[in-house]
C-alpha cells in the first residue's frame, strides 16, 4: 500500500527528528509556493515539502519513504515545462536546490562532480578558468539544475553539434525508490555492462532521487563565429538549413524564428532583428580557429545561394551574446504579442520541415490563433508558440486542441512527441500514439526494477487507464521497424 | 568451444517474437552476430542468428540510418561512405550492427563524438518472453519515454534481441591526419595536460608502443595548422596523412584485437589515474590506450579466471572500471563465464530479470 495517512504521519515523525524547521514545510502557505512547475496549467498541493541540506539528509529522507511507503517527487528549480515536478498530493516534494556544492573539478580528466542542486550555468562559470564548459545549454540555464537536466535529459541549443545532457554525464549516484544508492556509469565515457546511467538520465524523475552527478566537461573553442540570415520565406530558409547540413558543415546551432517570433523577440530585446523578414536562421559555427575561418566562408556562400536577403554577423562577443539574447527570450517574449500561449515541443525529421509548417500555418489560420515558430531547426525539434485570449470563451480548448494536432503532426511525419521537454503529465496522454501497448510494457517493466512499489513521481510518464481512459496502444505505433 | 544444440535463424522481428513467446526449453537463449566476438555457448542453448535482418534504410537528409541488426557494420560504413556520410563509430574489428551496440564497440573517435551510447538515437528489440519493443526513432532529438536503447549498448546479448538499429549519421571527414610523438607511458599525462594547453580539438588521442598519436579531421586547412602548433610544441615529428595515415591507425588498432588464446581487457578510468591504469595493466602481451578517454587496453594471453578475478578485485579496490572486450579462440569458458557474472551482478542484475523475468538470455549467470 501506497500513501496510507499512517506512512505519511510516520514519515513526518521522522522528518522532524532529522530535519531542521526550513528543511521541512508543513505549513500550507508555504507549500502552496512548490504547487506547480513551469508547466503552470497543472497544479496540486504538496502535503509535505523537504529540503535536505545535505546528501546524507536527502538519502535518509527517500530511505524513510520507502520504508513508509509513501509517493515522492523531486523537484530542482521547478523550470520543467511538462509537470515533471507537479507534486504528488498525497506525498513528499523532496526539493533539491540546497544541495548546490561543486564537489569536485579535474581538469585534465575533463570532469566535475557535483551535487544535483547546482544551477546549470555554475558549472560552466566554474569551470571557466581552466578553458573547459558544461555542454548542455538550455534557455533556462542560469535557473534549472543539473538535476533536473538530467532528469529531463535537457537539451539546448547546441544539441545539433554537441548532444543532449546524456552525452554529457559520465556518471551517477542514485537513491532509488527502495532506498538504494547506486552509482551508475563511471568517471569516464566507458563504463561496463548495460548503460543504466543512460536509462536514469531521462527518466523524469521515475527511477530516484539522483544525489551526485559525474559531467563531463569540453574545451571552450578556440573560436565562434555567429549570424542571422535573412529569408523572404519560411521555405527558403528550411532550404537554406538542409543545403547546409548536406554541405558536410556540422555546425554548433542552426535555430530558426518566423516572422512572429522575429517580432515578439525584437519587441523584447530590441536586438536589432529584421522584423520584415519572413525567416531568419541563427548559424554559429566553433571549433579551432582556421576550420571556422573556413567553415564560415562557406556557409556564407551557401546562405547567399539560397536567397538570403542579409547576412548579419556578429563582430564582437557582445553582439553574439545579443543574438543569443534575442533567440533565448523567444518563450517569454510571446506573452508580449499575446495574453498567453502553449510552448509546444515535438520533433520531426528536418526534411519534413516544409511540409510541417505549411500545416502549422493552415492550423493557425483554421483555428484563428496566431503561432510562433521558433525551433532548433538543425535536429529538428520545434517549439511552435500557439497563443490565445484566455478571455475568450473557447479560447484555451482551442489552443490546445491545436498543440494536439500539431503532436499528432510531428508523430505522422516519423517524429517525436518531445524533443526536450519531456513527457510529465503534459504528453502522458499522447504515449500511446507514439508507442505501441508492448513498448509501454516494456517500459512499464524498467520502471519497476527501479520502483516496483511505484511510489516515485506516480502517474507521470507512462499512461494508466486511470490518467487516460482505456486506450490502447496503436499496433503500428513503432516508428523503428521499418519491415 | 562448446557445441551448440540449434540455431534459429528468424526471417522477420515478429517471427522471432513469436518463437521467443513459445519457447519452451531449459538453455539460454543467445542471440549471435558474425561470432567475431562471442561469449561462451554451452550445450542446450539455442543462438539466434540474425543474420536474416539485413535492411538498410538510409535517409541521407537526416542523417539518420537504419539497419537490421544482421548487417555487417564494415558493410554498412561502406554503403555510406559512397553516399559521402559515415556512422562516427570506429570499432577496431568488424561484427553485425547488433553485435556492435551489444558490445559497445568503438574506438578512437569516442574521444570526440561519444560511444556507442551516444550515436544510436533508436532501436528495436524483442525480449527473452517475445516482448517486442522499440524505444528512440529516426529523429536526432527525442525524449519521449524511457532510453531501453540505452539497456542494449554493452549487454553482450543478456537481456534483449537487437533486431534494428537507427544510428545518427555524421558527414564522412573530408580530410585526416595525425602525429606521433615518442611519449612512454609514465609520461602519458603529461603529454595530455600539454596537448590540451594548446587549444587544438583532437578527434583522438591514442597511445601504443611508446607513442602517443593525436588524430585531427576536418577540412584541409584546419587540420595542417592544429598539426603545425602541435609541431611548434613537441618538436617535429612523424605526420602522417593520406593512406599512411590509414595503414598506420589500422596498425595501432590491430593491438587491440585478441589472437589465438588471448583476452582484451579494458580499463577505465579518469585521465589523471592513467599511471594505476597502466600499472594493472602491466602484466599485459600488449598494451595500447584512448589517452583521453581514460582508457588502458590490456591484451592477456593464456589468461586464467583466478588472475582475471585478480584483475577484478584490483580494479574494483582501486575504484577502477574492468571489463573483457574480446576473446580471441580458444580462451577458456570460464574465463567469458566469469566476465557475464559480473556484468549480471546486483543492480543490474535486477534491471536485466525485469525486462526479462524468466531470464532466457541469462539464465544461469546471475553473479
Ligand atoms: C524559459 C524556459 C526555457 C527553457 N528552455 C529549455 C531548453 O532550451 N531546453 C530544455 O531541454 N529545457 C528547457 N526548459 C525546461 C527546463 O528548464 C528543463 O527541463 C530543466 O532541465 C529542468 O530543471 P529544473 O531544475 O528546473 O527541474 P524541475 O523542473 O525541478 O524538475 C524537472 C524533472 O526533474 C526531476 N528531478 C529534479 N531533480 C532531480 C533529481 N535530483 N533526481 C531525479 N529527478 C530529479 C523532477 O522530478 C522533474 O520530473 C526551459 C524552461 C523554461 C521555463
């Protein structure tokens, strides 16, 4: 039995013994605080927060939830955009932020220990003065936790190059939903044996709380190079980014902003974007010196054949960093052209880029709801911005019907559900048309060798008839077996 | 090695899951590749040769591909390079593709683009009670459910049958070269600490008889002016590029594959262990090493499983990771029996019998 009230008042018993009073909230004004993550549409009230100060506090607490049978969910900066971090309401949101020490930093192996709690941005500040960086670079990083990184297995802007949180962590220390603690992986790329830290990375949270995380760590290039181009179309740049790719340049980011989303992110940043154009792509090569040099020569003749009507490129680190700006701000600069808005997040294969935001426009024209279309055009992974007036009746149904259809869209073509935001509570409903009944079997399997009780971040992820109703998986949901 | 009872070879996925759903015999299942690289049958086990799943299914604008888990991986890496992309694996002997996730074979190359784990982005499989599954698809980025892929890569055909795999494809290198610098390898961290000074971006960085190479690509200009401030650095030495280039990195992975009688092991560590890495290693026919990846390769002849244990326990005091790469013929049962107990121990273990809870590709092997 899971989340008995006796579990629960044994676990507070206990909590209070080995907690100080700001490690654990029981007050309901106070807990209200932790009601939602960034997915701010889904709510519930935590029944108790913890917040261990220590890795030996924080072990100790999922011991004590085991041992009482009660439902948990970890929470780092609350960032996650599809309720990852939605508290259970009969459980224990176990906050991790204070657990923020850089244990260790190895230069020459390239590496750093931390704990789950440090912000993801730290680490490369951190790491700075020995040349070296955290890779993965989501637009929330100067908020989001490590820990939350790679439970979300977050990517960013650099993925096309660079891969996403899992191509990054060597390593990791795990306590599990029975109160294991288990390190998974090793110190180094190679580690024997089934790669199960690759399984924690991305398990939204299902698999335990991770309590140290060993990163691997990049040399800062030698040099970036940054631009925007200009396009009179959608389908002229999408062009642009596929006559790239196939030039055998592989560059560090290639993201893309429609007209909209030019817009929005000019009315909030006033970068200096083109508000005119129809497109613009954001291409930053890096590497050593000479091979940008090059790379960049030829990127330039490659846009200019494709039609781009100007080239702005970035003569000083601050006008990159300006660029960057400009893309980043893209999710809150739409609630400038709109009282609110759905970040979707699916992925395509980028060669059905034309014909996916030809029927993301339609869409938009249908349902009379304005989108933005910013994305990480190089792998793929779009982020259509649906907006609406919640004043309006019908207005919200809408906006969601539509970020419906535009999944089912990214599903038809051979993509993806999520690129980076994960499943959480958003998609769980949307499992079953990406994956047959015996994939979620499967999946279900895994998620019980790491929590057969099934107390951690319940009726997330993986879909119930209780969440969804009794629907069944789509036999010819397997996107893999192409025979 | 021992003589196998049956072999199956399945002409479809579901063909195979239908026989795994109906299997009732007492041995272990194994699903096999080329056999280049086996781990020991014994009798009453049926293998699984997938031979049969011999689909390619190349999108070239995506740079993704997916092959039956039956094609050979050189085979494949050719079928591409004529479509000017690559698969940035460079395993330094040949096997089937679902060989090649099951033993996470790689090679230099992981220094810059990841291992086996990080360039399949999808796979199928079917499980030990004819469980078919998929986890990952054709798309670079994906998140959505859990990363089973990740289960597959170094299982060594312990918990599930590879029967496709999608693998992100990378542009083929337009241009190659490499260094050799004269570095013993009590000096190995040394050399690495001053190569990384220098602000050069490696591809590889191996070490072998004495000699550290460092292995560029890129585009023509790129590499000959990181190989000039190496020079500038080390002093002038060997570079090589073109088909002596080609003929030497053969070479150097060559050390690493077992002949007759003889055992790969591999020794893992941060690149400031190094030294410890060496020093277990020291008993070794041969040795080589991924400098930067912090890994030493051991190649043991007549190798017994009381010194392997040896070997193990060291490793583990040390908090050093040990694993068997290959087997050469003629390596003793216990040897591979006593490598598979390991890798089915504790966690993992548990994480194998859920996905496969009549244990059919590991029976009998719990550590
Ligand atoms: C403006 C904005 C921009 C964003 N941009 C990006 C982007 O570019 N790319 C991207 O991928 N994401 C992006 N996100 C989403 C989000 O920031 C990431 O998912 C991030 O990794 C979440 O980190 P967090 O610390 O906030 O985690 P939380 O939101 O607190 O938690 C996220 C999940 O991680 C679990 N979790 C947290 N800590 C642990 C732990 N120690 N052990 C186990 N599980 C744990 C939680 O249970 C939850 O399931 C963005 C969000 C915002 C608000």
């Amino acid at each position: 039995m899971t989340g008995t009230v006796g579990g629960l008042d044994r676990f507070i018993e206990f909590a209070r013994a080995l907690l100080d009073k700001e490690s654990l909230i029981l007050d309901r004004s106070e807990r209200l605080a932790y009601s939602c993550d960034g997915l701010t549409s889904h709510r519930a009230l935590p029944a108790v927060v913890a917040i261990p100060k220590s890795r030996d506090e924080l072990v100790l607490v999922v011991k004590a939830l085991a041992r009482y049978g009660v439902p948990f969910v970890a929470r780092g900066a609350g960032t996650g955009l599809s309720g990852g971090a939605l508290p259970d309401a009969e459980g224990v949101l176990v906050v991790t932020a204070r657990l923020d020490s850089i244990i260790e930093i190895d230069p020459l192996s390239r590496l750093a220990v931390v704990e789950p709690g440090v912000v993801n941005l730290d680490l490369s500040k951190a790491v700075a003065e020995h040349g070296l960086y955290f890779a993965p670079d989501p637009s929330s990083q100067i908020a989001c936790t490590i820990g939350g990184n790679v439970a979300e297995n977050s990517g960013g802007a650099h993925c096309f190059k660079y891969g996403f949180t899992s191509n990054h962590i060597l390593g990791l220390e795990v306590v599990t939903p029975t109160g294991e603690l288990v390190w998974l992986g090793g110190e180094t790329l190679e580690a024997p044996g089934p790669d199960l830290r690759g399984v924690v990375v991305g398990a939204e949270g299902t698999a335990g709380i991770v309590t140290r995380i060993a990163c691997r760590l990049m040399a800062v290039p030698e040099a970036r190079k940054t631009l925007i181009s200009y396009f009179d179309s959608v389908d002229a740049a999408g062009d642009a980014v596929s006559t790239i790719v196939s030039s055998g340049l592989v560059p560090a980011a290639v993201e893309m902003m429609d007209n909209l989303a030019l817009k929005a992110c000019e009315l909030a940043t006033k970068a200096g974007l083109d508000t005119t154009a129809a497109a613009a792509l954001l291409v930053e090569l890096d590497g050593p010196s000479v091979e940008v040099e090059v790379g960049f020569a030829r990127l330039c003749t490659v846009l200019e054949e494709k039609g781009a009507r100007e080239i702005w490129v970035a003569q000083s680190e601050e006008e990159r960093a300006l660029m960057w700006l400009a893309r980043k701000a893209a999710f809150a600069a739409a609630g400038r052209v709109a009282p609110a808005y759905i970040v979707q997040d699916g992925v395509i294969p980028r060669t059905a880029l034309p014909e996916v935001l030809t029927e993301i426009e339609a869409l938009a024209k249908s349902s009379g709801l304005a989108i933005l279309n910013v994305f990480h055009a190089g792998d793929g992974n779009l982020h259509p911005l649906v907006t609406y007036d919640p004043a309006i009746v019908g207005a919200t149904e809408r906006a969601n019907e539509v970020a419906a259809v535009i999944l089912s869209l990214c599903l038809r073509v051979g993509g993806s559900i999520t690129g980076e935001h994960g499943v959480g509570v958003d998609k769980v409903c949307h499992m079953p048309e990406m994956f047959s009944t015996s994939d979620l079997e499967a999946f279900s399997r895994l998620r019980r060798a790491f929590d057969p009780e099934g107390i951690c971040n319940r009726d997330k992820l993986l879909p119930t008839p209780k969440l969804c109703g009794e629907r069944a998986g789509s036999l010819s949901g397997a996107p893999v077996v192409s025979r | 090695m021992t003589e196998v009872r049956s072999v199956y070879s399945p002409e479809t996925p579901a063909e195979l899951a239908e026989f795994l759903a109906g299997f009732e015999g007492s041995g272990r299942l194994k699903p096999i590749g080329a056999l280049r690289n086996p781990f020991p049958l014994a009798a009453g086990d049926t293998t699984i040769s997938l031979e049969r799943f011999d689909w390619i299914d190349h999108r070239r604008e995506d740079l993704t591909v997916a092959a039956g888990a039956g094609v050979d991986f050189f085979a494949l890496q050719e079928y591409l390079r004529r479509e000017k992309q690559r698969i940035v694996l460079d395993p330094p002997a040949g096997g089937s593709v679902g060989a090649m996730v099951a033993t996470s074979a790689h090679g230099y190359l992981a220094h810059r683009y990841g291992g086996v784990r990080d360039l399949v982005i999808g796979a199928s499989m079917v499980l030990g009670d004819g469980l078919m599954a998929h986890s990952g698809g054709r798309v670079i980025k994906n998140v959505a459910g859990y990363d089973l892929t990740k289960v597959l890569v170094g299982s060594r055909g312990l918990v599930a049958a590879v029967v496709e795999v999608v693998f992100r494809t990378h542009p083929a290198a337009e241009f190659e070269a490499m260094a050799a610098f004269p570095v013993v390898a009590e000096r190995a961290s040394d050399f690495l600490g001053q190569l990384y000074g220098l602000k050069v971006d490696p591809v590889g960085i191996e070490w072998a008889a004495d000699t550290a190479y460092a292995i560029f690509e890129g585009t023509r200009e790129g590499v000959e002016s990181q190989l000039r401030t190496l020079i500038e650095h080390f002093g002038k030495d060997a570079i090589y590029s073109g088909d002596a280039f080609g003929k030497l990195i053969s070479e150097v992975r060559e050390i690493q594959v077992p002949g007759e009688r003889e055992v790969t092991i591999r020794l893992c560590g941060r690149a400031t262990r190094l030294a410890e890495l060496f020093d277990l290693a020291s008993g070794a026919d041969r040795v080589s090493a991924h400098l930067g990846m912090g890994v030493v390769d051991a190649v043991f002849r007549d190798l017994t499983v009381s010194e392997l244990e040896g070997l193990f326990d060291s490793a583990e005091r040390r908090g050093l990771n040990l694993e068997v790469r290959a087997m050469g013929n003629g390596v003793a049962d216990e040897v591979q029996a006593a490598t598979v107990a390991r890798l089915v121990s504790g966690f993992t273990g548990r994480v194998i019998a859920s996905l496969d809870p009549k244990r059919r590709f590991s029976r009998g092997e719990q550590g």
